[in-house]
C-alpha cells in the first residue's frame, strides 16, 4: 500500500498556504521572473490496471470542488455525463476493447481530466495575462477572474480538457485541488480512491511507484504495460500506468502522442504581433460600434446562466426551467 | 465472512463468484488489489457479465445464472479426480470417514426420503451410523463405501466438464483452466478465498449454492487459514448486524431459535438442545445453549424471569409455521390476514419480487407505519405516478403514518461489518426537522402500549409489562446503555464454589466475555455472542488503534469482533494435526506445548490438546461437513436444479422444475413462466450497480448524476437479433410486469450455448423507482418471481426468464 497522506493537522499555522504567486513559473501572456529555485514537482499517478470505475473520484470532485452537474440521461454508455463539462472537471471514461492477440475482452476505465503538463499548451495559447498560471511544482491553474472566455486554452490542449461554462463564459478544469496541495494534502479525487488506483505524492515517487506497479503487470502477461508521461508536453503532472502503454488511444481516445499544436506554438513568434496588430483594429472597430449601435444588452439567456450559477432565482422564473425545457421532450 | 476484510490482503487467488466486490464493495476490494500487487495474488471471476471485477481479474469465465452449483461440483470432480485435496485437512477436520445410514441415497435429482404433496423430506436417513459407544461411526481409511467421502465422489461425479459445458454454458477450457488456478490452492501453502454475495444467496437453492463453495474450500484446506475463507459481502452496511440480533421471525438475538409450537415449555425445548458430542472429546459448544438463553430472557424481562416461571419461557412467541418471512409476511398482507405493517428502514414496493403483487397487498392493510429517514416508494405506494407506479388513491384506503428517523450519519452506535467487526461510530450532523432516532420512536410506541397494557389489561399484557426498561431516559435509551445490556452484565454476585470468601462475578459489572454467562439467572445478556464488546475496561468497539504486528491483517485493537474478538473463525484449522502452522510464513496460533497462543483469539479452549479437540468448536463432530446430515431442507449434498423459470430443462434430472423443496405460494405458481417458453426466451438477472446503493441514493444528487436513468443490459448479439440500438428505449417484460429502460448494449454479455441452444443474457440493474433526484424508472421487482431459498426465503431475484422488444418508450402524459 502506497503510505496514506496524513490528516491535516488542526494548528492554525499548517492551514497556511505553502505557495503563492512567488512560485509561479509561467503566467499566461506576461513576462515573470521564476523563482531561484522550484517547489518540489508533483504528480497525481492513475494505475488505469487497478482501477475499478467506482467513480468516487468523480463524486469527490464534485462535492470538495462544489460543482452542480445536470442530472442526464443514459445513453448506453457507464460514462456519465458523457463528456467532461465546465463542472465535471474529471470523468471515468468506459471503453469496451477486444484485445486482438487473446479475442479476450478487457473494459478499459480511464480518469479523464488536466493532465497538468510540464509544458502547458492551454497556457501558451491563452491571450489573456494571468488567466492561467502554473506553479513551481508543476500545477497548472486557472485564475477565473483573469479570463475573458476565448477557448483558446481549448484549443491549445493537447488533451481537449477545459470547458468554457455557459453561464459565466469563463474555462474550468481540474485544478489538482492546488487549494489541498497547498496545505499538505492530497487532491480529493485520490483521497477518495478505494484502490489506491489513484496516488499522489512527488513526481519522482510516482515513477518509482509505477516502475513498481509495471513489474507486477509485466509479470502477469501484460508486456506493453508502462508509464504513460508523455515528452511531447516535457512529460505531465498527472500519469497513467497502463497495461497497454504502446497503444494510449486504445483508452477511451487518450493521445499516442501528444504535443501542443504549431498554431499555437507559433503564436509566441510572428503571429503574435501581427495578432496584436489585428487586435488593435478590432478594439478600434468596436469602439466605433458601440458608438454607431450603443452598449451590449444582457440576454435573457445570459441572466437564466448567471442566476444559476448563482443559485438566486428572481420572482417569475425558476432557475431550473431553461434546462428541463431544453432537454425534455 | 469466516475472515476478515483486512485478512484477504494474504491471500493467493481470489474467486469472485455469486457476487461482484468491485461493484459492490468497491472499499473492501482495496484488499483484493493489495493481495494482487503485494503478494502476486490472482484474481478469478466467475460471472454471467464481464463486471467491473472481472475488468481488473486475472481470468474470467462465463455462466449462466442459476447453474452454479454445477460448476461448482464439477470443480470438486476435478479436484478428486486429479488428487487435488488437502489430505491432511480432510481427514483430520472434515466428516469426509464418518460412516452415512444405508437408507441414504440420491437418484433423479432427489434424496431420499422425498414428499411431493409437502414438497418435502423425511431427513432421517440423512445422518451418520451410531455406534454403540454413542459416538458416529468413522472410517479414517476411506474404504467404507458408505463414508462422506466415498458418496460425495459418486455425487459430484456427474459434473464432468462436459457436463458443466451443457449446464452452465461455460466453454470448457474456460472451466477447466479455472480449475487448475483453484485446484492449485490445495497446497499446504497456497490458499483462496471465496467473495460471493447476493449473486448466491438470491437464488431458489441459494444456501446450496454457498454450501457448494465451503466444501470445496474443505477439501483444498483453506478454512481457517489466513487469506482463505468463505466470505460472504453482506449487501446492506449492518445487515450482518441484523442476522447477529435476530431480527428475523425465526430467530432471537446470537442465533439461538424462536420456539415453534410444539416445544410448549422450556423443558420440551431444551429436549432437542442437548448438542451431545458426537465424537469423543468434542467441545461441542453449543452444549452451553441454556446459559446463553436464559441469560436473554434475563435481559428481556429481569427479575420477572424466574427459575419458577421457566426464566418466562411462555412470553415468547411461538411459530406455527416455519417463518414469517417476507414472502409470507406479503401473501398474507394481500390475503386479508394482516391489518397493521410496521415498515421500519426497509423499502419493501423496490425490495420484494412481484411489484404489482406487493402494491396490491400493502392496499388490503388498515394502517402502515413507515420509519424512515427518506421518502420511500413504499411510503407512497397509494399515489399515482403514471406508468411508474399506476395506483389509483381513490380506491385505496390504507391509512400511511410516516415518522422520520434519523440516519446512520446522526446518531450513535455501532455497525457490524462483513468481517464482524462491531465499529463505533458517533453522529457526524445533526438530524433534521422532527426526526428521531430510531430507539425513540420504538420507544414512544413502547411506553403507550405499556401504558395501555397496565391502565386497560388486555388478552395476554405479560410479556409487554414485564419488560425490563433500565435507562437513564426511559423515552429514548441511549445506544451506550443499549450496547451494555447486548453485551451482559452480572445480576447478583456469585461466589466461587471452592472459595465461598471469593467473588467470581460481582453484582452491576459488565461481562467480559461469554464463557460467564451462566443459567441460573445470575447474568443477563441481550445476545451472547457480542459478550466482550462493552467491557469494564469500556467500550471496545469504540477502539481504533491499527497496530498490526507483522503485518498479519488482524488489528486485534480495532473495533471489537465477535466471537470474542476473533478475527478468523475456526483458525485452529490453520495449523496441522500436531497444532503447527501448515504454512509457517502465514503463521496465525499454533500449539507452543501448553496452550494455543498466536496473532489471533485462538478459536479452541486455550489448553485444548491438538489431538484430542477438533477446530469446529460448535458442531457435536469437531470437524467440518462435507455431508450436512439433515440440517438443510434440500439435501445434505448440493445438487443442481435450474430456476423456477428457466430456459432450458434440468439436464441432470429432467422430470425436477426449480428446487424441489422451495415453497411456493399457489398463486404464485400460475405466474411462472413455462420452462424453455417460447413467450419468455430470455434469462434475466437483476443486480446493483456501483453509483448507487439500492433506493437511497436516488435520493442524492451526485449519485443521479453518475448514474442518472434506468438501463438494461443486453448483447450485440441480442440487439441485433431483436433491432435494438444502443441507448434506445426497449420494454421488457416478464410473466408479472413490463418496464421500459434504456438499452446498454455491451461486448460484456455474450450470449451462451447450454445443451446446444443459445441462451441469450438480460441485466437488469435494480435502483430506479419513483421517488428521489434520478430520472423516474422501473425498479427490477416489476418483473421478478415470488419465490425464496428452499431454507430461508431469500428470493429469486438472480434468474428469470423476460422478453424485450425495442420501444419508444414510456408514454407520457
């Protein structure tokens, strides 16, 4: 059994957050100068082979984050919802594989969400200064008042994690409880594993975790099985050991190899001043705009979003009505 | 559970078979995978899907529902067959020499002695030769033809693997390469543990079905043993709890029985008690029966049980028939002969085959009370839910008194586990609104009758206005007081006999364990075997110190377990005759020349020599049995019998439908399907899902979002076969009620060949209703059959035949 991560103490003072703004080591668009000497990087291990689809990792992140996800329907798959959304920031994803050396089938179950990569694409291609920072240990955060809701952190993932909530236009995904780590513990997700499918501690230990975890499967017939730490993102925060490391896309989609996409790596170079260049026009063009058109109205779509996301129902309507009336037919 | 949760992490192949822990018990199965990733464990799965455990097994095999007991005795067949036995084991703590009576036999799928009008066994020839000495006749050379042994090969020699193909549709290398994994574990030095749950019990031969898989742990030695066992998953957090206290109509607390009405005094009952050993020597514990009964009685009514009054022996109930078990307790309600349904944490509308039968009969009742901390369909059984629930108020006149308790997190007390553990725990909130304890409301009602009792009199008021009611605030007893007096305490001091200066017991302290009780009314005990939980030295269940010196999984200062905070049952069987460990790397007592000592409660009086006493302290024989004498109503050997409803004939005994000693009501009979109907082609199993926990957690909102809507699995095969696409709406139908789901449609059934016929596999996932936060749906209980276990009514909710079609779904108004 990998050591369980002690309570938090009840002395006011472990209550004290272990990092800050000074262990930043990127910010989006913004020039910072990291700090001497980096945390300790960590890492959340998923052992894909010791997982058994429980979903109380789900449930855990839903409660400790407190997110409110929509009740939906079955639709023939165990993978509720059926994708991640702006309050599922993490998903048991199910996939029915026939192996095709035995014709045995194995149900292959993955724990989606951030990958939290050491080189963060959602973070290179988002526009907007300190919407999305990442942490000298290796955690990628975002900072949702600096975020202008672009979905370019989308389009930057090489996992396709974030979603940009409807109610207040802004990107969420797992933040790997940085507001847990930053007192000692671990992310409620691996707190709540019961198999220990799901550990969490320092980068290096998880490897050597995993090297552990991959002998026992290599013994038991699974050659293939290894470490997935992708170098394509100069490896990830948050692991997979797989029985069938040579084939990650067999696991419900999760890339052979991922890498941040040229557009955005290009951004950094010419794009971007010919971007800022457009930028400058667009800001000139909308002044102008609002001059000729007048100021943006609120949508009533927009006020049904933003009083859920409030849990404040105004006289006259009930919050909930625009979801039934959109999905029940 | 023989063991404990914590002891499967020693353990070297894992068979999950008549359950699915992954899914179920997702926290205890954390053991499964220590055992796999610290000590190389295998994990085999036995199943009519590919669960959420077979995905992380070793090996899985596939059978139909309702065959296996067939399966299992054909892994004995190839046990013997391939001289896979614990010889050792087998011959020093099984009955496999004890000689059997000539008039035993099976033939045509029945033993002797069978009743077809009673569907019933004269038993009496299911027993052991009695020598003249008083003692059962053995033969340790194996030779007699008539020994256990010798009759068990002869029985179980019909299970070849072709056999088992034909029965369970399972291929037979599959079969025959899970019985090499287990057959492996006859060693002295491997061991296997069994993990089964409802997937056996719920059957019509379900006690058979758990018996099939003790014998074989028998025979390859693995009771007793670290990382072996027969581990039953209970399906309710503290249903173990309620087995331990009696409350079923049969049974008062710690096992011992309700008296039926012919034993009309305590004389005629104790008659049949006596638990004379049947081989020399022999403990045989359950000679102390006296001690432990009127020690409750004691506990129930104090100083009005007397010695005169045969310790109020006629206060108890008396059965006039078997049980009144749920079953019976519903035919009854919807005969006219039940007025009053006191529905305490139970959900009966979701929890009891045949829906449309329950709804009928909770109708005819006057008055239902329901305790709960939840609304419960049951609770609104009268109201009108569309196709969910079609009631019509109007026409129903039961009156519903619903009385809000508080929930296992806002209050007190303990909880047994699987492992018998008895956990302490403490409120973690507040209850809300008016909700009370449970303990209050029984004891609001309580203090009214009494008071009616002594104000108006009444036909029989003794048992009710004698009954003991020591707490502090008679209008709720405290769970600590209720501990105490389940634990037993001294009534007055007792003195020793050889030293009448000396105290042995004192007048008002709390026993320590039950080897005081006693039978002259100077203890009292609400149930003898959780003696030793609430001490002088305090509350042990309370205890959470997880020490665990080298590392054996027993945590002897964890929580309290009963018997006498043993953690594995019989564990004198886990060393040799000579009382040495037979694997000295799993060492758990063992013999040290004087006394039995070790990581464990030795299991055996401490100064018992090893080769005078045997590790089954509480049978008359000492040893184990393979051959269970008459104790069980279908037989002292498991045999095959399909379901009540089945899609194929009973290859083995052709002429036998279903188990031929289980009771079934005669209106029940009638909504059978036929066997092999063409009408109902399908075999149906129902089952629990993950996400939620049966019908409460509907009632959360993470829960209906992890698993929101009612599905039904189903084949490729079978969608292809019928038009049904994945996620689409189909009706499902049985011969008792229709229900509509979503498909799932899955790689992970595949559809089976018994006896040459393709047999295709329904799953039906048990937890939607009409009530709580996930979408409204059909509970499994629309379609199941009113039928139970030949020996305790569990019912029939693991196979049954349905039809389906694709559909648009249910209408809506």
């Amino acid at each position: 059994m990998f050591p369980p991560i002690p309570n938090p103490s009840v002395d006011p003072a472990a209550a004290k957050a272990r990092f800050s703004d000074a262990d930043l080591i990127r910010r989006s668009a913004s020039e910072i100068t990291p700090p001497a000497q980096r945390l300790t990087e960590v890492a959340k291990l998923i052992d894909v082979t010791k997982c058994i689809g429980c979903k109380a990792c789900q449930s855990a992140c839903l409660e400790w984050n407190n997110l409110h996800e929509e009740i939906g329907i079955s639709d023939g798959t165990y993978t509720n919802p059926p994708d991640l959304t702006e309050n599922s920031f993490t998903l048991m994803r199910f996939t029915e594989w026939v192996n095709p050396e035995t014709e045995n089938l194995e149900w292959l179950i993955r724990k989606d969400g951030c990958m939290h990569c050491e080189d963060p694409g959602c973070l290179k291609a988002c526009p907007s200064p300190g919407a999305i920072v990442q942490y000298s240990n290796g955690i990628v955060d975002f900072i949702h008042e600096n975020c202008i809701g672009c979905g370019y952190c989308i389009k930057g993932c090489p996992f396709n994690i974030p979603r940009v909530s409807k109610a207040d236009h802004r990107a969420y995904k797992c933040t790997l409880c940085s507001d847990r780590i930053a007192v000692g513990q671990g992310p409620a997700c691996q707190k709540a594993c019961p198999t220990q499918a799901i550990v969490f501690g320092t980068k290096e230990e998880m490897k050597g975790w995993a090297d552990f975890r991959i002998k026992d499967l290599k013994s038991r017939g699974y050659a293939n099985a290894g470490l997935y730490d992708p170098p394509g993102v100069s490896g990830t925060h948050v692991m997979y050991v797989l029985h069938h490391a040579d084939k990650p896309s067999i696991y419900a989609g999760l890339p052979d190899h991922p890498r941040i996409s040229p557009i955005v790596e290009t951004w950094k170079g010419v794009t971007k001043y010919v971007g800022l260049a457009a930028m400058g026009f667009a800001v000139a063009a909308g002044f102008i705009h609002h001059l000729i058109a007048g100021p943006n109205r609120v949508s009533p779509e927009d006020e049904a979003n933003a009083e859920r996301l409030t849990g404040v129902a105004p006289s006259g309507s009930t919050p909930s009505d625009g979801h039934e009336a959109g999905r029940t037919t | 559970m023989t063991n404990a949760w914590t002891d499967i992490k020693n353990t070297d192949l894992v068979v999950i078979m008549g359950g699915n822990a992954a899914e179920a018990h997702p926290c205890g199965f954390k053991w499964v995978t220590e055992a796999k990733a610290n000590r190389g464990a295998k994990l085999i799965v036995v199943d009519p899907r590919y669960t959420r455990s077979a995905s992380v097994s070793d090996y899985y095999a596939p059978i139909r529902q309702g065959s296996d007991i067939a399966f299992l005795m054909g892994v004995i067949n190839y046990c013997i067959q391939n001289d896979k036995v614990q010889w050792d084991y087998v011959k020093a703590f099984t009955n496999a020499a004890y000689v059997v009576k000539d008039g035993f036999a099976y033939k045509d799928g029945l033993f002797t002695g069978y009743d077809e009008t009673k569907r019933d066994y004269d038993r009496s020839s299911w027993d052991y030769v009695i020598g003249e000495d008083g003692y059962a006749v053995v033969d340790d050379t194996l030779q007699n033809p008539r020994c256990v042994w010798n009759l068990l090969k002869e029985h179980v020699s019909v299970y070849t693997p072709e056999m088992v193909n034909r029965i369970c549709g399972t291929p037979k290398d599959k079969f025959l390469k899970v019985c090499e994994m287990v057959a492996e574990c006859s060693s002295k030095t491997k061991t296997m543990t069994s993990m089964y749950a409802l997937g056996w019990t719920q059957h019509s031969k379900g006690a058979q079905n758990i018996r099939g898989m003790a014998m074989l742990q028998l025979i390859l030695g693995n009771i007793g043993v670290r990382g072996g066992g027969m581990n039953a998953l209970r399906g309710h957090s503290n249903i173990q709890g309620l087995t331990d206290l009696g409350l079923m109509s049969n049974l008062i607390p710690g096992y011992l029985n309700i008296p039926t009405e012919k034993e009309k005094d305590f004389a005629t009952y104790m008659s049949t008690r006596g638990f004379k050993p049947l081989r020399p020597n022999q403990m045989s514990y359950w000679q102390n029966y006296k001690k432990f009964f009127v020690s409750f009685q004691k506990a129930m009514w104090g100083k009005a049980a007397t010695l005169e009054n045969d310790w109020s022996y006629s206060w108890l109930p008396k059965l006039d028939v078997p049980s009144y078990d749920i079953l019976r307790a519903f035919e009854m309600m919807k005969n006219g002969q039940m007025n009053l349904y006191f529905c305490q944490g139970f959900n009966p509308l979701q929890a009891v085959p045949n829906k449309a039968k329950l709804a009928e009969a909770l109708g005819k009742l006057k008055l239902l009370v329901i305790m709960d901390p939840l609304e419960t369909e049951t609770a609104r059984f009268w109201e009108n839910h569309g196709v969910y629930n079609p009631a019509d108020p109007s026409a129903i006149k039961t009156e519903v008194l619903q009385l809000p308790t508080t929930c296992f997190a806002e209050d007190e007390g303990s909880l047994v586990n699987s492992g018998r553990w008895l956990q302490w725990h403490w409120p973690g909130g507040s209850p809300p609104g008016e909700a009370k304890t449970d303990s209050a409301i029984m004891a609001g009602v309580f203090l009214r009758l009494r008071d009616l009792y002594a104000k108006e009199g009444g036909a029989f008021p003794d048992p009710i206005v004698n009954l003991d009611w020591r707490y502090a605030d008679p209008k709720e007893p405290k769970a600590e007081e209720l501990a105490k007096e389940m634990n037993g305490y001294v009534i007055s001091d007792v003195m020793d006999p050889a030293d009448p200066t000396k105290k042995v017991l004192e007048a008002g302290k709390q026993l320590a364990s039950f080897g005081l009780l006693r039978d002259d009314g100077t203890t009292a005990s609400g149930c003898w075997i959780f003696t030793g939980c609430f001490t002088e030295a305090g509350n042990m269940m309370a205890r959470r110190d997880n020490s665990d010196p080298d590392d054996t999984g027993m945590y002897l200062k964890w929580s309290f377990a009963w018997p006498a905070n043993r953690r594995i049952l019989y564990n004198r069987a886990s060393c040799d005759i000579d009382g040495k460990p037979w694997d000295p790397s799993r060492k758990l007592i063992e013999w040290d020349g004087a006394k039995w000592a070790g990581y464990d409660v030795p299991d055996i009086a401490p100064t018992a020599k090893p080769h005078d006493v045997g590790p089954f302290i509480m049978n008359p024989e000492g040893v184990s049995r393979l051959f269970t004498r008459g104790m069980m109503r279908d037989g002292p050997f498991p045999a095959h019998y399909e379901p009540f409803e089945s899609p194929v004939v009973n290859v083995v005994a052709p002429k036998i439908k279903g188990n031929p000693v289980a009771r079934v009501f005669k209106d029940d009979l009638s909504q059978f399907a036929e066997t092999a109907s063409p009408e109902f082609p399908y075999a149906a199993t129902s089952y629990r899902l993950t996400e939620h926990f049966h019908y409460w957690t509907k009632n959360n909102h993470v829960n209906a979002v992890l698993q929101p809507e009612s599905f039904v699995e189903l084949s490729e095969e079978l969608a292809k076969e019928k038009s049904i696409t994945n996620g689409g709406w189909v009706r499902v139908w049985s011969k008792r009620g229709s229900l509509y789901a979503k498909a799932m449609v899955t790689k992970r059934i595949r559809p089976l060949t018994c006896d040459g016929k393709t047999i295709h596999v329904v799953g039906i996932p048990i937890h939607w209703g009409f009530i709580g936060a996930a979408r409204k749906g059909f509970p499994a209980n629309v379609l199941t059959p009113f039928v139970g276990d030949a020996n305790i009514e569990t019912p029939e909710f693991k196979a049954f035949l349905v039809n389906l079609e694709a559909s648009s779904g249910p209408a809506t108004s």
